[in-house]
C-alpha cells in the first residue's frame, strides 16, 4: 500500500499523513540514522583500538634500538645518535639535565681526555602501548678513568621512554641512576667478582656484549656461567695465572662449534665460519 501513495504523485502531503504514513517514514528514518552513527562509532572505536595493539616484533625492536643506542655512544657516532632519538629527546644523569645530544657530546669528550666507559643492557623489560613504549633495565658496565689502572665494575639503574616513527623507534627521554658501588669485598654468586665480567664484556662491541652470556674458567679448568645471555655469544674473562696468552674473548655459535671440533680432533664445518672479538688485545 505505501508503494500506491510513494507512487502517485495525485496523492497530497496531508492526505499521505492521513493515511498514517509520513509519520512513520520519519520514525524509520531517525531509527536508521541512530543505527547508522551507532555503528560507526563502533567501527571507529574498533579501529582504534586494533591500532594500539602491540606490532610483532615490537618487543625486540625496543631494545635493539637500545643496543644502537648504546654502539653509537661506544663510537663516539653522532650522527647515529640523532638517527634514534627525537629533536625533543632529553635525558636525567649525573643529577642534572641534558637537552638534545648535549649528553652524547659529553661522552665524546670524555673519551677525548681518555675515559673508557662500556654499557651493556641486563634484564630488559619492554611495555608496548599504541605509539609509545617504555623500558627498564640494568645497565652493567665499566668506567675507567685517566690514570686509572683497570676499570671500575659500575652498574646503572635506567629507564627510557621511546615513541614510534614509521617502522622503527626513537628515544624520547632517558632516566639514569648510578647504583652505588659493592663493598670491595662483594663476590657474585659465582664466587666471582663482577670485575670478571666487566672484563670479559670489554672484548666485544657493547652491540654484542650487552646480550652475551660470560663464562670463567678457574686454575683447574673447571667453567663456571657468571651470567646467562641471550644472543649466543659467549664471553670470556682473562684466563688465570699461568695461560701463555691470558686475554678476554668473545664468540659467536660458530665459532664455539670451531673451538670445540679443533679440541676433539675433529674438522670443521667449512660452510659456518665463526667471529670471535678481543678487543682487548690477544691473537
């Protein structure tokens, strides 16, 4: 029957209400209308709320950023350094303030007076919301001064504030709070020193470091695991009193799979060359 009133152009406006029918298009419109905003707002709502899902491969991709981070201080690379953080980036250390890449300039010119300073980063721990992210760490490393004789184990507490920029990320702010020094008697649970190491992870790039596993080896030979890593290499302190060439080491998989088949007696796999860094000196 409404197709007889749409239809037919004799049929007025007020004999149409009449009928009962104009008022109830109106009602059906707003309904519709309703229905329409209605699911909109749920379509955005759900739009949004799938982008501030965490992307695969978020998590490591914060703390590789870390990692070049801390390659670029370790280089002296300032250029890198404005590659990872925003125009904005600012950092607490020390008990004060540092805008831009002031800090970084610092560090250049430490290194240019003779201080050696190694990072690495210890028990990493990302959160991922929508464009930002934040992550903790201990940064385990070294600090060795002009004059002094070997470097001074020192650990840092940090945080860092990171925001996302196309695929990758960049460093928005970073916290950095100086642990105070063990008791010169302190021993890891290893019963080794942590001067041990801070002197094994002196021989690889802080990249490669910061995730290596160290492992002592005693006067009898005997290994002990002074920290778990996570990337594969494997580092090694100086040997004890008595090595012909006592030197700190770092290696690869590969090159763990050389040293072990050239103890047995038995050839290595030409297809899987190994690496292996002594930063420190050695052959």
């Amino acid at each position: 029957m409404a197709d007889v009133f749409l239809n037919n152009p004799s049929y007025s406006r007020s004999e149409m209400r009449d009928a009962g029918f104009a008022d109830g298009f109106k009602g059906s419109s707003m309904k519709i209308l309703c229905l329409l905003m209605a699911v909109l707002l749920s379509c955005g709502a759900s739009t949004a709320s799938a982008a501030c899902r965490p992307r695969p491969g978020d998590t490591d991709a914060v703390v590789k950023t870390m990692h070049d981070f801390f390659d670029a201080a370790a280089r002296d690379d300032l250029d890198k350094f404005h590659d990872l953080v925003l125009g904005s980036f600012y950092a607490y250390d020390g008990g004060k303030r540092w805008e831009g890449d002031s800090l970084m300039r610092a560090l250049i010119e430490w290194h240019r007076q003779g201080m050696k300073l190694a990072w690495s980063i210890n028990d990493p721990e990302v959160h991922v919301d929508c464009d930002m992210a934040w992550i903790t760490y201990l940064n385990r490393g070294q600090m060795q001064k002009p004059g002094d004789a070997a470097p001074t184990p020192t650990n840092w507490l940090e945080s860092v504030a990171l925001q996302r920029q196309g695929n990758g990320w960049k460093l928005a702010f970073l916290h950095s709070t100086r642990m105070e020094a063990a008791p010169a008697t302190a021993k890891s649970e290893s019963g080794f020193d942590q001067a041990q190491i801070a002197a094994a992870l002196a021989a690889a790039p802080p990249s490669i470091a910061s995730g290596a596993t160290v492992i002592a080896r005693d006067a009898s030979g005997a290994k002990t695991v002074l920290r778990q890593g996570n990337n594969g290499w494997i580092c090694h302190p100086p040997y004890p009193d008595g090595d012909p060439e006592p030197r700190p080491a770092c290696t690869d998989e590969n090159g763990q799979a050389f040293f072990k088949a050239f103890g047995a007696g038995q050839p290595p796999d030409p297809a899987k060359p190994g690496y292996s860094y002594m930063l420190q000196g050695g052959s």
